[in-house]
C-alpha cells in the first residue's frame, strides 16, 4: 500500500475520532439534538469547503502543467524545425509532471542553441563585413532572420577563414611591393604626384583596400618604375662608360678621377644630371683637345685591331687613321670606327679568345722548343728541366685538340655569317698550317746551320788541331803540372805553330797534321768534345773523358788524334 494511501485512511480516522469528541462534548454540555445537527453540519461544510478548495487547486495545477507541456511542445518543434534537428520523442509513458519538466528542460537546451548560432552568426556577419571592406569583395549571403544550420555555420567559417587568408596574403605582397617602391621613388628621387601612389606611401597600411584591381594596379605601378629604374641605370652607365672613355682620351689624373668617381655613385636623377654636365664638360674639353684626343682613339683602335687579328692591309683599309688633319669630322670617323670595332670585338668574342689562347699555347710551344735544342738546359738544376719536359708534351697534347675546337666553332660561325674568318688576313686554318710549317722550316734551317758548324768546327781541328781551352775539374783526376807531362818523355806542343811535330803519350811515334789529307766533303763530320770553364753537370762521371790528353795546358781528344794519324 502507497504510503499516500495509509494517510489517508489516517486522515479519515483522525475525522472520525474529532467528531466522537465533538458529540461527547456537545453531550456533556447538554446540546438539544438539533443543534448538534446543526453544529454537525457546519463541520461537514467547512470540511467539504476545505477539501474541494485543496481540490480546485490541484485541479488548477494539473491544467498549468497540461497547458504547459502544450505549450512545450509547440515551441520545441518549433525550434527543432529552426535549428534543423530531429523532432523531440517521448521516452515510454510518462506522468504529466515528469513530461511537463523533461519538455521544459529540452525548449531551454534548444532555446540556448538557437542563441549561441544567432550569436556566432553576428559575429561571423561582422567578421565577413569587415573583410569584404578591406578586399572590396561582396559580402557572404545569409539569411539574418533564421537560425542557421551546422553545416551552413560550418561554411561560413570557411568563408570567413579562406578571407583572412586572402587578406593576409594580399597584405603581405602589398607590403612587399609597397617597400620596393618606395626605394624605386627614393632612388629616382620621385614624388607620389597622383592619389593612387599618395594613398600607397603616404596612407596607412591598414587602410589601403587590398581588391584584386589595387593590387593588380600596384603592380603595374612597380613594373612602371623598375622600367624608369632600369632606364635611368643604363643612362648612368652609358654616361658612367662615356666619362671613363673620356677621362682615358683626355688623359685625365688619377686623382681627379678618383675624386669625381667618388661622387658620382648611385642612380639618382641628380646623378644623371651630375654626370650629363660632367660628359657636356669634357666634350668641351675634347673639342679643345682635338688632336690629343684623336690619338688616344687611334692607339684604342690600335688594340682592337691586334685583338680581331687585322693584317697590315686591313688596318690601312681605313685612312682617316693616317690623317694629319685634326678636325671634327676625322674625330667622328674615329669614333664611328672604334664604335664598329668594339661592337665587332665584342659579338665575335669568343672566337678571338680562342684564337689568342692558340697563340699563347703556341708562343709557349715554340719557347719550350727553343729549350729543347738549347744544350745549357742541361745545367739547370732544381727539376725545371722535368718540368718543361711535362708542360711540353701537355702542350703538344692541347694544341691539336684546341685547333679541333676552333675550327668546328669557326665552320659554325663561317656558315651562319656567310663569309670568312680571318686571321692577320687568312682563314684561320691556313693560318695554323703556315705556322706549323714555318715551324718546320725553322727547324730545318737550325738543324741544317748546327751540321755545317760542327763540318767546319772538325775541318779546322784537322787542320790546325783543337783549340786551347781551360781545363774543367774533374771529380777523381788530380790536375796535372808541366812536371810531370816532362816524366812522360814527350815534347810540348807549340799552339803558335800548326804543322808542328805531337809526340805521343804513350809512345815515341811522331804524329803531323797534314794538309793534304783532308775527309771528304761527303763525309760525316767528326764531333769533338768541348769544355768550359763551368763546372760539369757531369762530374761524377769522371770516366767518361779519359781518352783526353793534355799537353802543356792544351786538350786533344782521342778523335782528333785519330783524324791526324798518317
């Protein structure tokens, strides 16, 4: 049994016990029976009032909390339709009260999820606006009046971070190419004269308008003042080249040049005016300078005529050069001329390159062949022998394959000019073929000049015996004294008297120089040792010489006593 039950049957008992005490009161007090039943039914009024009072009112709250779960119910599909969510479903059977506090409690959750996406939707309004101000871009449509979804928040919020992006990167290329024109108007010493270039430098970075037409604008802004840039440089260095051209013609000092060069650095138009006045001056100068001038351009014309490899009639091709008459129109011939030399120089560079570099390699080739016959080279000492030897070879090495490039560069280069490469006014592979073969011929001659002086060095020891010389030292030979030539039985040989009488060392036999008798022309000459007064680069090879006699401070070789055996 409820407990609510129990009292009731409690409330009944106390009922009853209250009126057995009221009849045993109204008896005691001798109440007529009609009273009592009047007095009884006053109690039964009042108690019937009270209950139905108690009654009415609970009554009332059953109708307040039906008319509560009514309204609950509406206004929860009314926010479940608004916020886009499953209706609300009723778990199981519930009494009206705990269905009235479980509809409540789920309008408040609902009611509290509208507001928060009412709020962040403001904000994200706000945020959007304010973006679209800065990018003049069109603001994100939404409908203001409804509660947005999840998934159209979610969007949104995509929308308003994709902005931010954009902003940042546009802000950032904005500052970026802000601060290059700011340095191109600094150096060109420009000063924003429009609102576009006023609002870029002179405004707030905040508040410049970050749209695709301003950026794209800026741009041109830059690429406009870059170009001026670029311009105003190449004047400046046409102006810079001019003045140095001058200075060298002029021959201007050292020290004024330095002094001027000092100042006139940077791109700055004062600078372009700066050095415009000082090339206006030193044309002056030049026009007062004419014949100064005109040779400093010839000896320049002179260079760049050994560097394109010009043969003598090419160089007399232009006569203005030989011209005694200093006038303005020989100094503009001149110019014309240096300025068709240099630029000629300048698109053929690499071949003249490649040909200076044969010519060095081959100026060195020939060096170390004139070593290479030279019989002092064996004296050196510290490996430098070894050395040229290696160089030598690496050179006989480089030289055809360096040929090999430059003529497959030259037939490229013949084929796409249609003409000819010259060199000191020949094709340059007949120029490498004439070297070479004046080379040989060199060769030849040397060779030829070395045979008929060694001929003409023995027919004269034949005839007139070998020629004094001062004895060398000689590691392991004690140097010999008239005294004991004496011991050895043998006369001494007179050097003023030619047909004189030779006793030999080692015998009594008489040798004469006969006049007679000498080798045929045919003949293969006879080479005689020579000696200086160096020490030998020899000298441990102390054998070697041995068959050398010496009589009375004279030298004669075994070969030479052989030719003047009778």
């Amino acid at each position: 049994m409820r407990r609510s039950e129990v009292l009731a049957e409690e409330s009944i008992l106390c009922l009853q016990k209250a009126l057995t005490h009221l009849r045993e009161i109204w008896e005691l007090i001798g109440i007529p029976e009609d009273q009592r039943l009047q007095r009884t039914e006053v109690v039964k009024q009042h108690i019937k009032n009270l209950l139905d009072m108690m009654i009415a009112e609970e009554e009332s709250l059953k109708e307040r909390l039906i008319k509560s779960i009514s309204t609950c119910q509406k206004e929860l599909s009314a926010l479940c339709s608004e916020l886009h969510v499953e209706p609300f479903q009723e778990e199981g059977e519930l009494t009206i009260l705990q269905l009235e506090k479980d509809l409540r409690t789920q309008v408040e959750l609902m009611r509290k999820q509208k507001k928060e996406r009412k709020q962040e939707l403001k904000l994200l309004q706000e945020q959007d606006q304010e973006l679209c101000d800065v990018l003049c871009m069109p603001s994100y449509v939404t409908d203001s009046a409804s509660v947005p979804s999840l998934e159209e928040l979610s969007r949104f919020r995509q929308h308003v971070a994709a902005l931010k992006e954009t902003k940042a990167s546009r802000r950032e290329e904005f500052v970026n190419i802000k601060r290059q024109i700011v340095l191109c108007m600094e150096e060109l010493d420009h000063t924003p004269d429009t609102s576009f270039e006023r609002d870029v430098v002179c405004e707030d970075e905040d508040a410049f308008c970050l749209s695709l037409e301003n950026i794209t604008t800026l741009k041109k802004l830059l690429q406009q003042l870059e170009v001026r840039k670029s311009q105003n440089e190449a004047e400046c260095e046409r102006l810079h080249a001019q003045m140095r051209e001058l200075w060298d013609r002029l021959q201007i000092p050292a020290e004024q040049r330095e002094a001027m060069a000092m100042v006139m650095t940077g791109l700055k138009t004062k600078l372009k005016i700066a050095l415009q006045l000082e090339v206006h001056r030193l044309e002056d100068l030049k026009k007062q300078n004419m014949k100064k001038v005109i040779e400093a351009i010839r000896v320049e014309l002179a260079q760049y005529w050994d560097r394109c490899f010009y043969n003598q009639e090419q160089r007399q091709a232009f006569t203005p050069y030989y011209n005694e008459d200093y006038t303005e129109s020989l100094l503009q011939l001149h110019d014309a001329e240096i300025v068709r030399l240099r630029n000629y120089y300048e698109s053929h560079k690499e071949l003249f390159e490649g040909v200076q570099k044969w010519q060095e390699n081959w100026r060195l080739f020939l060096e170390f062949e004139r070593k290479a016959s030279d019989p002092s080279r064996f004296t050196n000492r510290g490996g430098n022998l070894l050395k040229e030897e290696k160089q030598r070879a690496k050179l006989q090495k480089t030289l055809p394959k360096l040929e090999e490039e430059l003529k497959v560069q030259i037939d490229l280069w013949e084929q796409e000019h249609a003409k000819a490469f010259v060199v000191n006014g020949q094709k340059f592979v007949e120029y490498v073929t004439d070297q070479w073969a004046t080379h040989q011929l060199e060769k030849e001659r040397a060779k030829q000049e070395r045979q008929l002086k060694n001929r003409r060095q023995t027919e004269t020891e034949m005839l007139y015996g070998s020629t004094p010389r001062t004895p060398s030292k000689r590691l392991g030979l004690a140097p010999t004294t008239p005294g004991k030539v004496r011991k050895l039985n043998t006369t001494t040989m007179s050097n003023a008297t030619a047909n004189s009488s030779i006793r030999p060392v080692f015998g009594g036999t008489v040798y004469r120089s006969p006049v007679s008798r000498l080798l045929p022309s045919g003949s293969k000459p006879v080479l005689t040792s020579t000696c200086s007064g160096k020490k030998n680069p020899r000298a441990g090879r102390h054998g070697a010489n041995k068959e050398n006699l010496e009589l009375n401070g004279s030298i004669l070789s075994a070969r030479t006593f052989k030719g003047l055996q009778i």
